[in-house]
C-alpha cells in the first residue's frame, strides 16, 4: 500500500473527528459566538476533507472551487466577528 494513501486516509480519520467535535459545540454551546466559531471549524473542515479527496483522486478542477471556498469563508469568519461584537471596532 502507498505511504501517500496510509498518511490521506489518517488525515481524513483526524478531520472526520474534529467535524463530529465540532458539530456537538454547534448543537451544545450556550453562546452564538461559540456557535460561530464551531461552525467556522465545521465549514474549514468540510473545505480541508474535500482538499484531501482532491488529493486522492487527482481532479484538479477542485483546487478552484477549494480556493474560492476559503477567501467566502474567511469573510463568512469577518462578518461574524463584526456582527457578535455589534458593529464595534
């Protein structure tokens, strides 16, 4: 078996975890702020699990879609930091 498949399938296993981490603060957090952040992690990790199987397939048709996925949620994570501290600087 190739080192590269060994060390992908671990990734996804470590990522597969934190989703499901994740996705219970989602559920079980008291704040929207803690929510937010949970969410972020779930998002980035959806972003990062479809970055590893674009690995293992080869389809580089990915790689566009992944990069423009992160600049949306990297905005999605500014507009949730100016909307849970309410505009403020």
């Amino acid at each position: 078996m190739n080192i590269f498949l060994v060390i992908n399938a671990i990734a996804i296993a470590m990522i597969a975890l934190s989703l499901i981490i994740a996705g219970s603060q989602v559920y079980l957090s008291p704040t929207p702020a803690g929510r937010a952040g949970a969410a972020e992690l779930v998002f980035f990790g959806f972003v990062g699990s479809a970055t590893l199987a674009c690995l293992q397939f080869g389809i580089e048709a990915i790689f566009d879609i992944i990069l423009i996925a992160t600049v949306v949620g990297f905005l999605a994570t500014v507009s949730l930091a100016r909307l849970i501290q309410r505009g403020t600087r």
